[in-house]
C-alpha cells in the first residue's frame, strides 16, 4: 500500500518536472521584478527634466530593452521633502518624462507597461543628508 503510493507521488513528480521543462516561456518576458543592468535615471530637487548625463542612461536602457526584447515598468521616487500627494505627482511625472525619452529613443511604447509613482514611500537611502535625499530622486526600469 505504501509503495503505490511512493510511486504515485514519483510518477506525479515527474511529470510535473517533464510539463515545467516543456513550457515556453512567453517572447519578450525576463525575470519578473528584476532591475535591468542598466543604471536608474536620477533628478534634481524637485525636478523632473532629464540632465544631459541622464539622457546617456536612458539611451543605454533603450539599447539594452531592443536587444533583450523586453518590456518594463517604469516606477518614479522622490525624497523625503514636501507633501505625499505632491510627491506621488511628481514621481509620476519623472516616470512619465523618462518614458517620453524611451520612446524618442525607439522603445515601442507598448513595451512600457504602466507608469508607477512611490513618490517618497520607497526611499534606497533612508539617511539624513543631502547625498541620500539625491539617490531617492530618480525612476527605477524593472523588467516585467
């Protein structure tokens, strides 16, 4: 009785395994939720135009997003300073103006899924000071 049951469970096992090694994986899809090799794309305070040195970026990320046939979401951030909803306004904009750029740099704009804003919710530095506060400025390219 035990033994059809072991076999059964290595039977359903393998079969599993041989389904899951047979799956394609749908054309244009990367690891999900993965930041791309590419850098983030920073801002100024309370700014959200594209500097000359951000633009380079941007257009590495677009090379790199035709090469790997991928798509992503752009998610916009801010610092600490000022209001929530200013915030989410403006990490909404700073997503918008980098996707604007992707697209002038030949990304299909299908490719770029939904804009997100954090706005000062997600901080990658929570320390004190003006170094911390400029790497919280910026829009982050996560595969999807």
């Amino acid at each position: 009785m035990r033994t059809g049951r072991l076999i059964s469970a290595a039977v359903f096992l393998v079969a599993t395994v041989v389904c899951i090694g047979c799956a394609k994986r749908p054309q244009g899809i990367l690891n999900a939720d993965a930041v791309i090799p590419a850098q983030m794309v920073h801002f100024g305070f309370d700014s959200a135009r594209i500097g000359s040195d951000e633009e380079a970026q941007i257009e590495k990320n677009a090379s790199w997003m035709m090469e790997n046939n991928a798509y992503l979401i752009l998610t916009g951030h801010c610092d600490r300073v000022g209001p929530k909803d200013y915030n989410l306004w403006l990490g909404d904009r700073r997503a918008r103006a980098v996707k604007a750029r992707m697209i002038m740099n030949g990304v299909p704009e299908d490719r770029i899924l939904p804009v997100i804003s954090y706005g000062k919710s997600r901080p990658i530095d929570k320390r004190p000071g003006v170094k911390a506060m400029a790497m919280n400025r910026r829009v982050e390219f996560v595969v999807r």
